[in-house]
C-alpha cells in the first residue's frame, strides 16, 4: 500500500507525540506541516526541523524519530521532564545538523 510522505511524516509524529505531554496546543489534524504544528518546520510536505525549546515536555525521544528522513534540526532544549536514554535511531538521521 503506498503512502505520500505527508502520511508517513504524521505517522512518525503521532508516535513522537503520543510518547510526550505537554505538546503544543495545536498539534491536531492529520497535516503537521499544512497545520503548521508549534514547532514543526518542513520543506516539499517532509518535516525538517523540530524545534520545542523550553515547554514543559515530559516523556522519551521515541525511536520513530529515525524515521524522519528529512530532518535536519532537533531542538528539545530546557525541557528538563525528558528522561531516558538518546536513541540509536538518531543515527538514522543523515541529514541532521543541530541536535
């Protein structure tokens, strides 16, 4: 079954964000790039950069974030609720330049 990318990026979010609380307020729908999710920037319907500095996020770094192919900047600064270990999956992400 083929899925577009906008799906596959949603998929791997819905994951990202079901492993979080205290996301932003408007991560709804099933677009984060045509919602303009808080924090979400993307480029061609693909999500480049996740930038949540400082907003209460509680939670792990789920593995589903090597699947963002596309990703360029991980920011999850000052978000001192996240616990666990960084994932092998980050090594996945061969286009990232600030984590």
């Amino acid at each position: 079954m083929f899925i577009c990318f906008r799906q596959r990026e949603f998929v791997y979010l819905e994951a990202l964000k079901d492993s979080w609380q205290n996301i932003p307020p408007n991560w709804v729908g099933s677009d984060p790039c045509g919602d303009k999710w808080d924090g979400i920037s993307c480029n061609d319907l693909r999500v480049t950069s996740i930038t949540l500095l400082n907003i209460n996020l509680t939670g792990e770094l789920s593995g589903d974030i090597g699947q963002l192919s596309e990703l360029q900047v991980l920011d999850l600064s000052y978000n001192k609720g996240l616990k666990g270990s960084l994932t092998q999956e980050i090594g996945k992400l061969k286009k990232l330049l600030h984590l």
